[in-house]
C-alpha cells in the first residue's frame, strides 16, 4: 500500500488533525501563550485537562511538529513522551546545583534551598535536623504532607549539608516515583547500595524515597528489613503525601515529621526575591492571586509566576487567572449574581452554560470558587448546610466523571431551593 493509499484510507478524526498550531480553531488565550513559551524557549511541564475532542492531543503534536523538523520527530516524539512520564508525579526529579540555570530554566528548581537554614519550614523543625546532623545522630525519617511544602527540598538541603559535591553522588541515592520501587527494586539497587560501604567517608549513607505513598505492600514489607539490618550503614528518609498509605510497620522505624501547607508570610518574601532577580514586573493584586490559588504550595506559586509572566510579561491578577485557566473574580460573581437574582431556570442555565463555553471554565473550579464565598454570606445556618452538602455531592459526582451539564442543572437547582426558603432582598442588605 503507498503512502498517499494509506492516508487515504485514515479516519478523517486523523487525517485532518491540525499539524501546526494556528489551524486549531480555539483556545486563543492557550495557543498564544503556548507560542509565547516556544518563542522564548522556556517551555514549561504541561498539563492540559478538559472533556475528550477538545484539542489537547492535537495541541501538543502541533507544538511538537512546530518545534522539530519531520526528521527530528519520530526520535524527540518518543523523548517527550519519556518526559511527560517522569512528569507525571507532582514532583519532577529535582536538581543538583541550586543556583539559578540560566533563562531556560524552571523557576521552581533552582530555588531549592541549598541549605538547611534556609527551608521554608518551622524553626524548632530546622533546629532539630541541624541538632540531629550536628551530633551525627540522623535518624531514619518520614516526611509527610500536602505537595509543594519542601519535603524533598529540605531533605536534599540536609544531604547537600552532610556531604561534599564529590561524595554526593556516592553517599545518597533518591529514587522518585518516575523510577520503578517494586520489590525487584528493594532486594536489587535498595539493597545493594544499603549493604555496601565507602571508604571515602565515615557516616552513614542516606536513601531518598520520594513519593513512597506509590509502593507496593510487599515492597515496604521488604524495606522494614533492610532499615532494621543496615541502621549502622545507611539512614532513609522516605517522603510521602498520604501517611496512611505507609505502613505502620515502617511508620514505627522512624522520625516523622509533618510539612503543613507553607504560610503566606513564608512564602511573600522568596516570592519577592525571585521577583527581584528575574526582573518581573509584578502587582499587589498579582501576588494575592499566586497566594491564592497556590494554597501553600510553593512550587505551584513559582510555576505560575514563571507561566504568567512568559505569557503576559505583567503578572497581574487577571493575568494570573488567564494563564491557568482559573475562573476570573468578576466571572465568578456573574455567576453568583445569575445563582442568586435569576428566578428563570433555563435562563440561569444558559447564561452560565455560554460563560463555561466562552472562556473554557471547569464546573469544579466555579464549585471550589462559590463555595469560597458562600461561607462568607449571611444564609441561615439551615440553608447553608444544605446547599454546600448539595455542592459537596455535584463536586464527588465531577470526580467520579458525571457530566458537566448535568452537575451544573444540580447546582442551579439546589440555590433555586435555597432561595425559596430565604428572602434575597434582606440578605443582601
């Protein structure tokens, strides 16, 4: 069969898909900004979401076919695909030298903090590692929390304390949750490295198990041996989001210590530092909005400070919305205003219905937003329990894959219920 047979004998679907990125036929906020990024060759990790046939494979093969020749395709398509693979923890591999990489780079990993005094953590969390490595006492530890709270950051700071860049790579080993941990794994590299000393350093060595939450049973079970049979040789820190999806037996084993969301008073001042070296012009309401949606996560609030600013060049508050999608504050309350002051079912349906469709807004981001601010209302108690459990049931039947329209009928219905045991008028005044 010949090649112009074989294309035409493709499902439409694939023959015309779009193959650069002016010939898709929306998103024109994503696409420029997509543009801006490849122009200034600061691509970012993507992550593009949203209901099935609306363009996010055809929108990254274009940008691939954009940014290769025919002939680099095939083999920097399989790369990427690598990449995107690595990516898909919250946490990409961090890396070694922490000072800033140069224009290309992501924000987000060269400010890792190359010292343990210089965590964003507690100070009584920073005075019991430094004590802990001071009298060469480390024990095993277990960091847990939310992400972006600098668990790998301030293990790694403490590795970057203990030893010299020329120890470095022989006296830690860091397995990521891009990297296979089986049981295979445990008995062979874990094991192995464990079990084996250096003559280059007295001390222990440190095993980094970042995002351990994704191993095996059987894998952890193994690993409660090997902590118990090498303690003399080797210290492990292991890191997780979910404390309970590690076991009680290697909870025991060590030292932990919850990461709580980082607090905004830690997070302004690097945020301004950064700011100040990289010449980012930034406004008040800006640093609120990255504040906002970061929801302690400093990893977040640098990713979209880095997005933004490529996109726009100004990181204000309407520019940060823009860039992730995020419903703007004037858009949410249209919509509360539609909520509240639309008696009209169909009516309040459609008008809510073409904002979603005109910008690209996700139910459970307006869900996340509305909520916000109806906690903050003066609804009697009675009526607001009910609608946020209503609120409540619309955002697990979203996560469970429910449709959109139907979940956004459900909302509408439950403040029309709302409204008929209340008087709008006096709540408003």
């Amino acid at each position: 069969m010949t090649v112009g047979e074989l294309s035409k004998n493709l499902p439409w679907v694939e023959k015309y898909r779009p193959s650069k990125l002016e010939d898709l036929v929306s998103h024109d906020d994503i696409i420029q900004t997509i543009n801006q990024f490849m122009k200034e060759n600061q691509l970012p990790h993507l992550l593009f979401y949203g209901p099935p046939g609306t363009g996010k494979t055809s929108t990254i093969l274009a940008c691939a076919r954009q940014m290769y020749t025919p002939q680099q395709f095939n083999s920097m398509n399989t790369k990427l695909k690598t990449v995107f693979r690595n990516c898909w923890s919250s946490q990409c591999p961090p890396v070694v030298q922490c000072e800033r990489l140069g224009r290309g780079s992501d924000w987000s990993f060269p400010n890792v903090c190359a010292k343990a005094h210089k965590m964003y953590a507690s100070a009584a969390f920073r005075m019991k590692l430094n004590q802990f490595m001071k009298e060469n006492q480390l024990p095993h530890l277990l960091f847990y929390g939310p992400p972006g709270t600098g668990k790998t950051s301030t293990i790694l700071a403490c590795a970057r304390q203990m030893y010299t860049p020329q120890q470095f790579n022989s006296m830690v080993l860091e397995l990521n949750a891009s990297d296979d941990r089986g049981i295979g794994i445990v008995r062979g590299q874990i094991l192995s490295f464990a079990s084996t000393r250096t003559i280059f350093k007295a001390g222990p060595k440190l095993i980094i198990l970042d995002e351990a939450d994704a191993m095996t049973n059987d894998a952890q079970n193994a690993l409660r041996r090997i902590i118990e049979k090498y303690t003399e040789n080797v210290r492990f820190c292991i890191i997780c989001n979910y404390l309970g999806k590690i076991i009680p037996a290697l909870q025991s084993r060590c030292t932990r210590f919850r990461f709580a969301p980082l607090q905004q008073s830690q997070i302004v001042p690097r945020l301004k530092e950064i700011v100040e070296k990289e010449n980012v012009k930034i406004t008040e309401d800006g640093i609120k909005a990255l504040l906002t949606l970061s929801g302690g996560d400093m990893r977040k609030v640098l990713n979209t400070l880095q997005s933004t600013w490529l996109a726009y060049r100004d990181v204000t508050e309407d520019n940060v919305y823009t860039c992730v999608g995020h419903p703007l504050r004037s858009d949410i309350n249209y919509i509360l205003n539609c909520l509240l002051n639309e008696n009209d079912f169909a009516a309040c349906f459609k008008k809510i219905q073409d904002l979603k469709i005109a910008k690209g807004l996700a139910l459970g981001d307006i869900l996340t937003e509305v909520h916000t601010i109806i906690q903050r209302a003066k609804f009697p108690p009675e009526v607001l329990i009910k609608l946020v459990i209503a609120m409540a049931d619309s955002e697990v039947r979203l996560a469970s894959g429910c449709s959109e329209r139907i979940e956004l009928a459900s909302l509408i219905a439950a403040f029309q219920l709302c409204k008929d045991q209340i008087d709008v008028e006096v709540l408003s005044s």
